[in-house]
C-alpha cells in the first residue's frame, strides 16, 4: 500500500477514505482490516473508514457520505454549510447528511444520510471541491423551497445576496433549471423584489404590504449615498420627497455600534434635509396604519397624491389630508 498517497488522501478528505480509494493507492482488504483491529481506523459507513476511533466530525460525516455514495454531492442545507453559508435556522449540523446524486440512480436514504437524485447532477455538482456539493444557488433554492412560508424564502435568498455569497441573476439562472422545484412561482417573485433591493424579510413586507397596496410613491431601495469619504446605504428612500425610511428588523441591528451607526446615518440625513423613519415590526405588521402615517408626511413634504385603500375595510378607505397650499 502506498502509505504517502493514503496520507494525502487522508489530509484531503478530513481524515475520511472509502476502500476504492485504498485498493487504487495498492492497498488489500487484509490491510484495511489490519488498521480497523488496531482501531487506528473505525468505520463510518460499509467500506467508508475515518482515522480515529471517536465521534466523527461534521465534516467528516459529510466526506463518508459522498465518498459513500460516490459520485455524490453536498446537498441542501449541508451544501450550504460547506459553502460557508450560515442561514438562520436551516444549518443543523448535527442532523442527516444531505446529498445529491445521479437522477439515472437507485439509492435510497437512511444510515444518517438524505438522498435526492438530480436529472442535471453533472450540471449542478462541483465534483472538484472538497468535500463536493452542488452550486450554491441550487443549494439556496433548495433550502428556500421547502420554507413554509414567505417570509422564510425570503430569509433564505436576501441574506445569501446580502452577504454577497451569490447575486439574484444567478440564482434566476438556476431556477429557470429546475422547472419542477418547489414554490417556483413565489420564488421567481421573490427574486425579482430582491433584485430591486429588498433585502430582508422586513423591507419585503413594506414593499408588498405597506408600499404597494397602498398606492404610496415607488420608493428607491438599498440606495448608495457618499457623505464625505463614508459611504451608506439606504433601505427606503422617497427621493424627490427627501424622506428615507429605515427598516430595523435584521440581524445585527441590536449591537451598540450599529446603534451608533444609525444614528450617525439619521444625523447624515438631518444635515442634508433628510427625514428619516425608522420603522420596525411592529408597525410593518399593521400596514395600514403605517401606510396612513407614512402618506401624512410624503403629503406634508409636498407628495400631491392620495394613498388607497388595500381592501373595502382598510382604514384608508376614510383617509383624506387636504395638500398643502404649496403642493396645490
């Protein structure tokens, strides 16, 4: 047995090797054996050993799984974990081993592996990477598809852009791919309000439930401003009415020093003649209240429209601010 070619593999593959890959590096069964009775080695899955006797790693289950079911790749939420993704509530580690394989076939799950077979598993599967997995985007789309709701499949696709692991063109690219996936519809919905700048749950929710309904001007999203040498982003701004509305309602909001660099933000704001909102769930779950405050202030700051009512019983349906004398 080539012991220098079995030690690469072994540093390659996170201390995990299949038997194909000892019997290639010149090793026999008898010398798999040999390591298994000194419990240099353990085995993991039938023919898939690790280098250790104890409890294997994350990543050390994800590599005895592809190389398992070889040739297979990370899928789901175990793609997406591979990939450095983080989304909240979809990473469980200590769960199945997603993988994907072949369309063409027959394996089933079980022995702490999920397995599902991929018509375009060539075309989806980065076979060079280790451990393998499928594409990001395939991998995001996946996890955002079995979301119970919108608000979860929006989680999923506006954070993975927000953190720049991917763009809403490519992951477009892929879903126009996967004809049969699930809630395919709401996701190509979904995509198309994250490439206008919606990115979290919460801006989503003002642009489909306060915004839009509403009647209430087409807003800019995620606009880029340069104060100074300082760059922001604005998550809603009604340009032509100097009105900016941030939406606290992602994570990280709640540290001290993106307090302070909101407030820097809102002061920004103030010089330049800037009113700045700054909405949260609370007021973006009663959309109709907050759509009749928000139309008071765009009215005030010269707005000459009216906002509509979203249904008969909406609040707005009794809503009239008289312009004023210089908006008239």
């Amino acid at each position: 047995m080539d012991q220098r070619a079995v030690a690469e593999l072994l540093a390659l593959q996170s201390g995990v090797i299949s038997r194909g890959q000892v019997l290639a590096a010149g090793g026999r069964d008898h010398d798999i054996a040999r390591l298994l009775r000194r419990r240099v080695w353990a085995s993991v899955h039938d023919g898939v050993y690790v280098d250790h006797t104890g409890e294997p790693t994350w990543i050390q289950r994800a590599w005895a799984a592809v190389l398992y079911h070889r040739p297979a790749a990370l899928d789901g939420v175990s793609a997406l974990a591979a990939h450095g993704v983080r989304i909240t509530g979809a990473n469980r580690q200590g769960g199945p081993v997603e993988v994907a394989i072949d369309g063409r076939r027959s394996v089933t799950s079980g022995d702490g592996i999920e397995v599902t077979r991929r018509g375009d598993f060539d075309e989806q599967a980065q076979m060079n990477l280790c451990p393998p997995r499928v594409r990001v985007e395939h991998a995001l789309l996946t996890v955002a598809s079995r979301s119970r709701d919108e608000d979860g499949a929006v989680s999923v696709l506006a954070d993975a852009c927000q953190r720049r692991h991917t763009t809403p063109g490519r992951l477009v690219a892929a879903l126009r791919q996967r004809p049969r996936l699930g809630h395919r519809k709401l996701l190509l919905s979904v995509l198309d309000d994250v490439a206008s700048g919606a990115y979290s749950v919460l801006e989503r929710r003002y642009l489909l439930c306060v915004e839009r309904p509403h009647g209430l001007p087409t807003s800019s999203r995620q606009r880029r401003v340069r104060v100074g040498r300082r760059v922001w982003y604005r998550d809603v701004q009604y340009v032509s009415r100097a009105t900016t509305v941030e939406l606290d309602g992602r994570l990280g909001h709640e540290a001290t020093s993106d307090r302070w660099a909101d407030l820097d933000r809102d002061l920004d704001n103030a010089v330049r003649g800037q009113l700045t909102l700054r909405i949260g769930w609370r007021q973006v779950l009663d959309p109709c209240r907050l759509a009749a405050a928000v139309s008071r202030i765009l009215i005030a700051r010269g707005w000459r429209g009216q906002p509509r009512p979203c249904r008969p019983d909406c609040p707005l349906a009794m809503f009239r601010v008289d312009l004023p004398p210089s908006a008239a």
